[in-house]
C-alpha cells in the first residue's frame, strides 16, 4: 500500500487514542567543550521546546492526517498536564480526562541535543498511582462516535485494570477495531 493510501485512511475517521501519555521536553544547544572532572559535553543551551509524547502524540497525528483524535488519559491542572495539552491541536481534536489518579503524573522525557546529534534522553518516571478508583467514564467518547481505538502502553501506569475494562466494554458497544502498541514487558 502507498504512504499516500494509508494517510487517506485517518480522513474522516474519529481514532480514540488511550494510554501513556507523556510530555516530551528537548532542549537544544551547541557543545562547547568537555567537563574537566569527566569526559562529558558541556551544552550551551540554545533553544527549548516541549511537545506532546506517546499516545498524546499519536491521538495528534491522526488529527494532523484529517481524522478526528480524541486522547484519553489521566491529566490534572500540574504544570505538566498543562504543557501537554497546549501542545495538541485545537480543530479535529479531543481530550477525554478520567481525572486524575490518586499518586500518579505524567511522566516527562528529556533529550538534549548538540549538532544534530541526541547527547542525552532521561525519562522522569511517573509514581505509581494508587489503587483506588478514579471512576473511568467513557460517555465523552461514545458521543464521538470513535471507529477506531488504539491502545498505547508503555507501562508507565496511565492503564490499569479499572480502565482496560472500561475500553473492553466501550470497544463492544461501539464495535469498533483496536490497535495495541504495547511495551513488551508490560503485555499479558
């Protein structure tokens, strides 16, 4: 099949996207020399910039391709949350929040670059959330009208057993295909 066939595929047709969602922050600069005390590179910080990551950047993808993305996670008012979603598009695009979980952030990953060049990636892991129930509500979604759901798990605890159900059921109701992309450690 054609590149151009399967991007013509995501046109018209409304994707849920849920799972590990998290926030990209790359910073970018240019090395300058090596630390004295070990052979690093010292990084004169030109540009930073912080884009959505994981199933936030796929739900963006589908929308950026002329389909309707609609992300599902777990997002709170933290700064995070926040620098996540003002990174997602505004047209054809939605958020469906499940609250947030008691214990449990965003994770964040850094990569610092220098002459095109990736130096470093550092991923700030998220807590594990606690097990109680936040109450998964996935009525938002069903009035979207979703003809695809994509299932992202990277294991970073945005998907516990409460909201698997939960997208088991709304997958039967809505009969709709689903797509895994899943974390080899982390799939039964």
């Amino acid at each position: 099949m054609l590149t151009q066939e399967v991007v013509n595929q995501f046109r018209h047709q409304t994707v849920l996207v849920a799972g590990d969602a998290y926030l990209d922050r790359e910073i970018y600069g240019d090395v300058l020399r090596l630390a004295p005390e070990a052979p690093v590179p010292v990084v004169k910080v030109k540009s930073k910039r912080s884009i959505p990551g994981g199933a936030a950047n796929v739900a963006k993808n589908v929308a950026m391709l002329g389909g309707r993305g609609i992300l599902c996670g777990s997002f709170d008012k933290d700064d995070v949350s926040k620098d996540l979603c003002s990174g997602l598009p505004s047209e054809n695009f939605g958020v469906v929040s499940f609250g947030p979980k008691p214990g449990f952030r965003l994770p964040e990953r850094y990569r610092i670059f220098a002459a095109n060049q990736q130096l470093l990636q550092m991923v700030s892991a998220p807590s594990r959330p606690s097990e109680a129930s936040s109450g998964v509500d996935l009525s938002r979604a069903s009035e979207a009208k979703a003809q695809v759901l994509v299932i992202y798990d990277q294991g970073y605890g945005a998907l516990d057993a409460e909201i698997l159900g939960a997208l088991e059921e709304f997958k039967k109701r809505a009969s709709i295909k689903v797509l895994i992309d899943a974390h080899p450690q982390h799939v039964d």
